[in-house]
C-alpha cells in the first residue's frame, strides 16, 4: 500500500503544475513560481518528516508491548491454576522489565541540561582550586591532600576480605535450601526436606548480621569502609528474600511435586550482581556492552567521591571540628544548621549521581542489563509520596512488592495505611540501621526525620497536590532536612572524640555526647 504522504505528494504536484501565477511585472513573474515551488517542497519535506517520526513511533511503541507481553508472565513457574490463592494478590501487580534508559542520559542529550552537568564541574574544579590555593599560601607548596579521603577508606582490604564469606553464603545457601525444597516435594520426604533448608538459612542470615558488626567493631573500621559492610549485608539479605519469595511459592504449591524444578544456578548467580532488588529468572537484555560508557560511569562516580571529600573538607570540618568545645547556644545550633544546608543538599545530589546513576549503569551495561529505570523525576516532585516511590526505585519495588502488597493481603486488603506505615517503619529501621553502622554510634536523627515527619508529609502532601509552590516546598524541606542531618551528625562525630567515655555502660553508648560534651 502506498504511503499517505506519498499520495499527498503526487496530488499535490499536479495540481501545484496547473496553477498558474498571477501576472504582473518582471520581478513577480520570475518571483511567484519561485515561491510555489519553495513551498512545495517545505510541504514535501513535512510530510516526509512526519512518516518517518511517525514509523519510529510504532516501531517503539510494537517492541515496548512485546517487551512487556513476553516479561509478565512469571518465567519458569507453575501454571496459574496449579497456585493457590496466596499467590493471587502477589500476581497482579508484579514488576515488569523492559529496556529502556535512564532518565538522566536522555535529558544529557539536550544541550540545556549537559549545561548544568558541567556547572557541576565547573564548582569541582573550584574546590581544587581554592584548595591549591590555600595549601600554597600557607605552606608555600601546591599539593592536593587527601587525608578525609585516606582516612574515610582505611583498612579497605579488611571490609573486602569480609565480603568474600558474605558473597559466598548468599550464593550457596539460598539456592541450596530451594533445591532441598524441591527434593522434598519430589521425593516425599518433606519435612527433613524443610528443615535442612530452614537450618540452613537461619545459618546464613546469621552470618549476615553477626559477621560484619563483629568486623567493623573489632577491626574500628573507618565511615567508608563500614559503607561497603553495611550496603553488602542489606543487598544480600534483600535479594536473598526475593529469591525465595518468588521462587518458592512456586515449589511448595506445586500438586504432589508435579512440575518441581528449582531455577537454574545461572540465572540466580546473574541476580547477585544484576542492578536489581526483585528475581526474574531472565532479564531483558541490551545486544553488546559499551565499554567506554561502563569507564565514564565508573570515572564519574569517582568524581563524585572526590567531591564529596572537597565539600565535607571545605565546608563542614571546619564549622563543626571544634563546636563542641565552645558553649551551648540555641543561636549556634541554628547558624550550624543553616550553614549545613548547602552542603547536605550537594551531599543528596552526589550520592544520588554517583550510586543511583552512575554505579548502577556501569554494572547494567556490564551485564547487559535493559531495565536502566532505577529511579524516575523525583526533582519535579510536589509530594512527599511521590518523592518517595521516584527517588530509589531500585528499593521501592522492593518495599511495594514484598512489604506493601505482602502486608496488604496479610490485612485482608483493605487497611491500606497500615500497610503504608509498614513500609515507613522499615524503612525507617533500615535507613537507621545504616547510620548506626556507618558512623560507629546511635543517634537516631534519620530515624525521626524518616518516619515521624517523613511520615507525617507523606500523607499530609498528597499527590493531589500539584502546582509549583508544592515543588518549592518539597525541596525547602529536602534543604532543612538535610542541613539537620548534616549539622546533628558532625557535632555527635566530633563531640564522641572530644569527650571519651569514661566508663561504657548501655544508656551512656546510646546518649548522645553532644548533649553534654561541650569543654
């Protein structure tokens, strides 16, 4: 069938030949057909244009359905009707992998936004800068220190040796407690069956949870290298769940062990390392890996690391290394927290680029990995809720998936802000959790700022909620959490090595010394 534009054109072009043009002087006899076939032509040029967007358009739109058609239904799993209706709830909203990009490399393609990027950039090379600067004026020599940056990474090695038990525990023990599973269902023994496995994942999520507390305690491992500890620990265990929620509904169902077959060994090896939370016995995968975006990313994460030891040097060790040994006042407390603002938000805005963007991609283009969607628009957020399902998604199909919908068909489906405030609270716990470790002490700033007034803006600033004041808003709140944090936690850091405990006793290990500590 012949093109529509096509057809346009050829009646246009009779019909453009038949016109002819008004008489008049020389100029506008040589001027008028000039100006008919000039356009014609940006006619035939439009059309033209229009086809091939048009074309493209369908094409996407044909390989987007596919995509998603071939990925929804569960991949090596039982029938529907072979599972009970426990697994019904879980089965209607299920995440569905697609190839697509990140957000941020396609607005890096408009000129308007690689603007900012390299404002960005710009403010790093400032910082060096400013930092050769005053090295050479006060010590007469131009070198870049990195001592927040040494010391922040110490005894590196320790924190990877760790890894190697923590890796291979996640590795072997989870799969091996679902094929004692499916032996059990095949073979009839089922309780010896169900016990081994049981055993052994109570083994290995102690493991988990004892080994690298025992470690960072031990060995005193700096902030850094604790990071490394504690976001291995949370993946394994969040991705070890996964694994077994939906892989073994499938096993234990099954009619008389009909049908049993435990996933295969490669595609759960895959999920370790793959940039997601929730298992898939395959992915959507990209034809061939770019290299030298894989090395961009991995640069640009360095980057950001070197950043964040320049704002935390530049801008925080000197505001808050010696406040614990001037009075308290209510005045400092909040010139602190004010002067804290502008690095805690660069602080969100790195971390964000470096592990969500940049990290991220480079293991998904190293693996092939399609589904780049790891977090969505969250900067045009009016709402807190929307900011929180947009920041993380990577996490929030977790929570969503295994928390929410879980405790949604635990609820009877229909107590859905009990379920909402399940997801808060172990967020909450967990993102505690992670400071604690990370900074070798119990101050739960995060945790009232999460659930108590994250919580309360979350169904305060409902998604109904959507002119610019609400965006304003949104991020006035994101600065003044921030500069809270960053305020609160500095003065704790440097005030615990100001005023060493005398005795260690539980209520003194979980007061906070910056209450009192002021020499």
């Amino acid at each position: 069938m012949e093109p529509r534009a096509a057809q346009l054109r050829r009646r246009a072009g009779p019909r453009g030949e038949q016109e002819d043009p008004p008489s008049g002087g020389n100029a506008e006899a040589h001027g008028g057909p000039d100006l008919v076939q000039w356009t014609r032509h940006m006619e035939a040029v439009k059309m033209e244009l229009l086809d091939q967007l048009q074309g493209q358009l369908l094409d996407l739109l044909d390989r987007a359905m596919s995509e998603a058609v071939q990925s929804y239904p569960p991949q090596g799993g039982p029938p529907s009707d072979s599972l009970s209706k426990t697994q019904e709830p879980s089965l209607k909203k299920r995440k569905v992998f697609v190839i697509r990009k990140s957000l941020l490399d396609e607005l890096m393609e408009v000129q308007h936004f690689r603007t900012i990027y390299h404002m960005f950039i710009a403010g790093l090379c400032v910082f060096i800068i400013s930092t050769l600067a005053i090295d050479f004026i006060d010590e007469g020599r131009l070198m870049l220190e990195f001592d927040l940056l040494i010391f922040s990474f110490g005894q590196l090695p320790v924190a990877l040796m760790t890894w190697v038990p923590m890796f291979l525990s996640t590795l072997l023990v989870p799969y091996q407690a679902l094929r004692l599973w499916a032996r059990s269902q095949a073979g009839g023994v089922w309780t010896l069956g169900m016990g081994l496995g049981c055993v052994l994942l109570v083994a290995h999520i102690t493991l988990l949870g004892v080994l690298p507390v025992h470690v960072a305690s031990e060995y005193q491992l700096p902030p850094a290298s604790r990071s490394v500890l504690v976001f291995e620990q949370v993946r394994f265990l969040m991705k070890s769940y996964s694994f077994l929620r939906e892989a073994a509904p499938g096993i234990l169902h099954a009619k008389g062990g009909k049908g049993v077959q435990a996933p295969s060994f490669s595609s759960y090896f895959y999920f370790l390392f793959c940039p997601t939370l929730i298992y898939r016995e395959t992915y959507p995968r990209t034809p061939s890996v770019k290299w030298n975006y894989v090395a961009k990313n991995f640069a640009q994460a360095l980057g950001c690391v070197l950043y964040a030891c320049f704002i935390l040097g530049r801008l925080c060790v000197p505001v808050f290394a010696n406040m614990s040994r001037e009075p308290f006042s209510t005045r400092a407390l909040v010139l602190s927290v004010m002067h804290a603002t502008l690095p805690g938000i660069f602080m969100l805005l790195l971390i964000f680029f470096a592990f969500l963007h940049c990290w991220l991609n480079a293991f998904a283009e190293m693996l092939r990995f399609g589904d780049r969607m790891f977090y969505r628009d969250w900067w045009n957020s009016t709402s807190f809720s929307n900011y929180y399902r947009t920041w993380n998604v990577v996490v929030h199909d977790w929570l969503y998936s295994y928390v929410y919908q879980d405790g949604l068909w635990l609820l009877g489906g229909q107590a859905r802000r009990a379920a909402m405030v399940g997801v808060f609270l172990v967020s909450a716990i967990v993102h505690e959790y992670i400071f604690c470790f990370v900074l070798g002490f119990f101050y739960p700033v995060m945790l009232i700022l999460f659930l108590v007034i994250g919580g309360s803006m979350n169904f305060m600033m409902h998604d109904r909620h959507t002119g610019p004041a609400w965006n304003v808003l949104m991020w006035t709140m994101l600065f003044l959490g921030q500069g809270i944090q960053v305020s609160l936690y500095c003065q704790e850091w440097y005030a615990r090595r100001h005023c060493p405990l005398a005795q260690t006793t539980f209520w003194e290990l979980v007061t906070p010394r910056s209450w009192s500590c002021h020499t």
